[in-house]
C-alpha cells in the first residue's frame, strides 16, 4: 500500500525500471529488430558515458577503452578470420590429394608439398617423386595396368563418401545452420532479423571443420561462399565479448557488416554499392574498420601462405599480352542425397582428369597462358623448330593432338559441372557456388578462346582477324577468355556488377584486364535479367521465405497506407494499451491471447489517441520482474505508462510504472500515405512495423512482413510465402 506521497518520492520500488533488468532489449528469435530503437539506445549510452569521464579518470578511462574496442574486436576477428582461411585452405590440398594417394616423407604433406621437398623431382615430371606414392603401389606395388587404375578409383570413390558422410553427419547432429552457403541467411540477418545460433560458436566450429570435408570430397561446390559465414562467426563471437556490441544488435550488425568482405580490403569499397550482401547502408565507420580487419586477415593469410606462391591469389596468372532445393524426394533423407550425389560425383569425375582434379586447380590451369615451360595438356602445341622469340612472347600455333583431346575432354565436364552442380548445391552440407560457378564459365571460356585462336591462326586473312592479327604474331590468349568467361558465368549467377570485377582482379592478379571483364559483367547481368531479376541469393531468400526487402524491387503500385494497414475492414479492432486504465491481469491476458510482437498504447480506447508503442517482450519481462522483486504488484494493480501516476485511494493495489520500456517517438504515417513511400521508409530505415494514424488517432499498424505481403501481393505471388516476422 502506498499513497501519492511514496509514488512521486525518489527511490520508489515503482521506478524500479529505471534501473536495467537482464533480457530487456533482446528479441526472440525470428523475429525483426527496430533499428531506430536500437539507434537511439546507443546514442543514449554514449552520450551518458561521455557525461561520465568528465568525473574522474578512472571514467575518462573506460571512455577511451569503449571508443577503442570496435578497432579491438576487429584486430581479433582479422586474426582469426585469417588463420581459418589459410587452414582451411591448407587442409583441402592436402584431404582432396589423399584420395589419390600419400607422401612417405611426412603424411600431412599434398602431393605438391611433397614433391617441393623431394631432391629427386625433374622438371619434365613435377608432379612426379619417389615421396608420394598412389594408394596402388602403396598397396599392391602397381603403379600402372588395370588392377591398379581400379584400386585408384574404388579408394577415390570410398575416401569421398567417407569425406562427405562424416561432414553431413557432423551438421545434422551438431549443427544444422553450418549447412549451405549461408550468404541469404547473413543478407537477411544483416537486414535486421534474428536467427539465433546462426552465427554462434558450434556453428563456426563444425562449417570449418565440415567445409574442409565437403569441398575435399570432390563434390561440385566452393569455400568462398561459406567463408563469409565463417567470417561473421567470428565476428559475433568476438563482439559478445564485449558489452557495447553484445547489449545493442544495431552496434552488432556494424561488426558482421565488417566481416563480408572475403577477407580482401578492396572488395570492402565495391560491395559497399553492389548488391552481392550490403542491401542497406555502409557507414563511413564501419567502411574504415572494415577496412582494418581485412588487411589484418590479409597479412595474417599471407603468413601461412596456403597458395604456396607467397602470394594472397588464389589463380594467379600473367598473360603476356596486354588484354538449396526446398523439396525433393532425397531432400528428406539428408544424409542419403549427400551419399548418393558424392557417389555419382566420385564415379563420374574420376575417368576425366578435368573433373578428377580440385575445382580450384581445374581453373588455375584453365586461367593460365601456354609459355615454354608449361606441360599441359592444353599447352601441345605444334612449334616451330626455328622459333627465336623470346618465352614471354610465344606466337599463335597450329594446336597438337593433346589440345583436340582436352576440348572433348572440357566439353564432357562443363556439361558434367553444369549438371552435377544444380544437384549439389542446396544439399545439408556446407556449399559455396562461386567456384563451381567459375569453374563453368572458364570451360566454356577456355575452349571458346582455343577455337578462335585456332580460327586467327589458319584464317588470319578473314575480315575480323585481319587488321591485328599477323601471321607469327601473338594474337589470341585461351587463358584471357577463360578468366572472362568465368566472370561471366558468376556474374550471371549472382548479379553482381562491381565487385565481381574486383573479385576477379583479386584472384587473378590480372589488372590490365578489368575492362573486358567489366564488359563481361555487365553483359551477363542484362542476359540473365532477361531470364529474372532475381540473383541465386536472392532466389534462396524468398525461397526460404525471410522478410527482406530488397533495395532492387521497385514498388510502383499505387496503394495506400490505409490499403495495407491491419485491421482491415471486417477484421477485429487493433489489440491496445491503454496508458492508466488496465491492470496487470488485463496485459497478461492480452499477451496470452495474441501473438503480436507489440502493442500500440493509447490514452483510451474512445480516443484512441496514440500515447507510443510498447514491445510484446519487454512487457513479459517487466511484470515477471516486478512480481519478483515488488511485493506490492498483484493481478489488479494498474499499469502506469504515464510519467506522474494519479493519487491511489489508500487500499488500491500497489500501481506498476511502465513509462520506461515505452517507445514515446513510434514511427508513424498517415492513412493516405503512398505505398511507395512507405515501403523506401522501411528499407532505409530498417523498420519493424509503423503504426498509422489521422490527426493523431491511432488507425492501424503496418509491419515489415505486412509490407513484404504486399508486394508479394501485386507481383501475383503467393503472399503467405513470408514466413518470419
């Protein structure tokens, strides 16, 4: 029992709220985030601690120790986003070699490690020495023949199903979000939704561990993909260390927005602005720290040097002219589709080397340009015998029996790769599609360019090949073409535009070549929109159903806000609080009986003039502590959200004050306000729902999954395919 005097005095048990609870400000999960709220919660605890270091220097400080931990988490996530990526990298060589066999001197070497140690090594036979050993003259003492070419295959084909079983039981049991690509689930958490455990630590640990696995099993899928998940694993991992980030989800998303970069720090700038995974704003802050921790995964990547040539390329090349399914009958046998895709991949693949060999070697040896020291197959050619040009300078030639074999050969894979690669991606495993996307695009790229070569070399007096293209003279590079065709192929699957072509810089080295390979973007991106505006991402984002607006879809339907805005005609009245006149039994009952993520409050339900806005959660956790910690709050006590609670008569229940969980500034719209409008509010301003109303009488409530719905609606699709709130 209290009377007006106690309620006003400071200290009160009523304001206990003043003071913060544990949870208050979390979400539950599958759930959106209001990033103005979140905004505003920062900027209150900065401005409060910048009030503070005036007091002492103990304040002063822990001011400069908050201003410095963004730079601090990123340095910890560029260490151990760097390391992940050269051991990954690492690991792969040396698993995906050992189904073909194993090095003597040290077991953890690859093939090419082994034989970089061997003094035996000639260069006519690089790949060949007396440390590495196939598992046939391991085992039988058969290096050639039948006998050992079965053994060889039937290994290859047992150390990938072994490979790829132990990755998909390791995720179903362990972890079942390390599955996939995870680049729509990091776009649409990057949009402000909550996907609890996505980015936690079992998920770290098993997508590095399963990654390796997969990618070693020889299935058709990459690692850079996957690799971005990795990144923001870190990234969440380290920012829950420290408070700033780990109380505020805004200041957390500025953290995983660092981490999608492929630990590059040019690719920062230029997915900035594209559309592969920044949908909404890039802060000039966040640009800058970004910045830092892909240099410092950079230099820590560079120290492990995985590529083996002291370089961070992944296809380095120097040319030497100046240019998921959703339901499938296997689907609901995850491990079974992973055993049977891996076994049809193993048998298939085996007989050609094309398809035999890493994806990733496949397309350093389609990038690379034929010099005279090269042994390719792609590389006989017929030479002159009086040739006198210097290496670096090697003239069109006649192509010799070994390149009309690898063509057939490069024509039976890239229908292998195209095929086999619908299949494997979206399977329960981790599964990247830049690399098998690429590896498509430089087949076709590759033969293309052998074919025209061999056009400019026999018909250097036809109209296009005549002005530049002499006989003798070096005309046409294969390797080029396969480097632009593989830009192509990912452009075309991805939509992406500018960071493509940095992408492709990145890996090859080639920056002479960014103008045909920005024409290759472009192109791509106008044939594959003809086909859908959707890029694979994106398709996988609607596929599974997540609320995210995307800043590519127009909306130019001329609807009102008052069109959208529920309840509808017919439907029951909009669920309210009312600010002085329902008890704490009366909000409980409310919440029990709807599933809302919040509740408009009014001053009455005949005003119905809007008061703020008060989240579903926060009301839950506010009662249940102040039923902990207040004696005084029972079923019957009135809920207060105003700021000075009226006089109580003596033997009224003690009141329960709500003023500080509520959201006095809602976003707001009028009832005649376009659609159009609307719906660039919520994607620049990451809205959760905002509420409409006429004169300042509450109408409605739109929400993002509203909106999503909508115009989901008047694109003839089905609405209800917006799953989440």
């Amino acid at each position: 029992m209290v009377n007006a005097g106690d309620m006003n005095g400071s200290g009160n048990l009523m304001d206990f709220l003043d003071e913060p609870f544990p949870d208050v400000g979390t979400y539950e999960d599958f759930h959106t985030i209001d990033w103005l709220r979140e905004k505003s919660r920062d900027t209150d605890r900065h401005r409060k601690i910048t009030s503070k270091s005036k007091e002492s220097i103990w304040e002063f400080i822990k001011s400069l120790l908050d201003a410095w931990s963004g730079w601090v988490v990123m340095l910890l996530i560029g260490l151990l986003a760097g390391t992940l990526a050269g051991v990954i990298d690492l690991a792969v060589d040396w698993m995906t070699d050992l189904k073909e066999g194993v090095c003597l001197s040290a077991f953890w070497y690859s093939h090419e490690q082994c034989c970089w140690t061997s003094n035996e090594t000639t260069f006519d036979d690089r790949d060949k020495c007396p440390q590495w050993q196939k598992w046939s003259e391991l085992l039988v003492n058969q290096s050639e023949g039948a006998s050992a070419y079965i053994l060889n295959y039937f290994l290859y084909i047992m150390w990938a199903l072994c490979f790829a079983f132990l990755a998909v039981s390791l995720v179903r049991v362990f972890a079942p979000y390390a599955c996939g690509s995870g680049i729509p689930e990091i776009k649409t958490i990057l949009s402000g939704f909550i996907i609890r455990g996505y980015l936690g630590k079992w998920t770290l640990l098993i997508k590095t561990v399963t990654l390796v696995l997969v990618v070693s099993s020889g299935l058709s899928l990459g690692k850079e993909g996957p690799l971005v998940h990795v990144a923001c694993c870190c990234g969440n991992f380290f920012s829950s260390l420290f408070s700033k980030y780990s109380k505020n989800e805004g200041k957390r998303r500025e953290v995983r927005l660092a981490q999608i970069t492929f630990y590059s720090p040019l690719q920062i700038c230029s997915f900035s602005k594209d559309s592969c995974l920044v949908s909404y704003y890039f802060p000039l802050k966040t640009l800058w720290r970004s910045f830092f921790a892909a240099l410092v995964a950079a230099f820590t990547l560079r120290s492990i040097n995985p590529f083996g040539n002291s370089r961070l390329v992944l296809f380095y090349v120097e040319y030497h002219t100046p240019w998921r399914r959703k339901t499938t009958r296997l689907g609901k046998y995850p491990v079974l589709e992973v055993i049977v895709i891996t076994a049809i991949t193993a048998i298939i693949a085996y007989p050609n080397p094309y398809t035999r060999r890493s994806t990733s070697e496949l397309i350093s040896e389609l990038f690379n340009d034929c010099g005279a020291l090269e042994s390719s197959q792609l590389c006989d050619y017929i030479n002159d015998p009086n040739m006198t040009r210097p290496v670096d300078d090697i003239p069109d030639r006649p192509a010799g029996p070994g390149v009309y074999t690898a063509m057939w050969q490069l024509a039976l894979a890239l229908v292998f790769k195209i095929v086999i690669t619908i299949f494997t991606f979206g399977m329960k495993i981790p599964s990247g599609l830049f690399i098998p996307s690429m590896a498509v695009g430089a087949m076709a790229g590759r033969m293309v360019g052998i074919g025209v070569e061999q056009l400019a070399y026999h018909h250097h007096d036809w109209i296009i090949f005549r002005n530049w293209c002499r006989p003798g003279a070096d005309c046409v590079t294969p390797g080029l073409y396969a480097m632009v065709g593989a830009a192509a192929c990912l452009g075309g699957v991805t939509r992406m535009t500018v960071s493509l072509v940095v992408i492709m810089f990145e890996l090859t080295g080639g920056l002479e070549y960014i103008v045909p390979l920005m024409a290759a973007a472009v192109t791509s991106k106008w044939v594959a929109d003809a086909f859908g505006k959707e890029g694979i991402y994106e398709a996988h984002i609607h596929l599974n159903g997540y609320p995210f607006l995307d800043v590519k879809d127009e909306f130019t339907h001329r609807t009102l806000a008052t069109d959208v805005m529920r309840p509808r005609r017919g439907e029951a009245p909009l669920s309210v609080l009312t600010q002085d006149s329902m008890t704490v039994e009366d909000v409980e009952t409310l919440i029990k009986e709807t599933d809302y993520n919040g509740f408009p409050v009014v001053v009455s339900k005949d005003s119905e003039r809007l008061i703020g806005f008060a989240q579903r959660r926060e009301l839950i956790l506010a009662i249940k502590n102040a039923r902990q910690r207040q004696d005084g709050v029972v079923s019957n006590s009135i809920v207060y959200f105003t700021e000075d609670p009226p006089e109580l008569p003596p033997n009224s229940p003690h009141p329960l004050k709500l003023r500080r969980i509520l959201n006095l500034s809602p976003f707001t719209v009028t009832d005649h306000t376009p659609m159009e409008t609307v719906v660039d509010i919520f994607r620049k301003l990451g809205l959760r729902q905002c509420l409409v109303t006429r004169s300042g009488r509450l109408l409605g409530i739109i929400t993002k999954k509203d909106v999503l719905r909508h115009m989901a609606q008047m694109a003839n699709q089905d609405p209800e395919s917006i799953m989440f709130n």
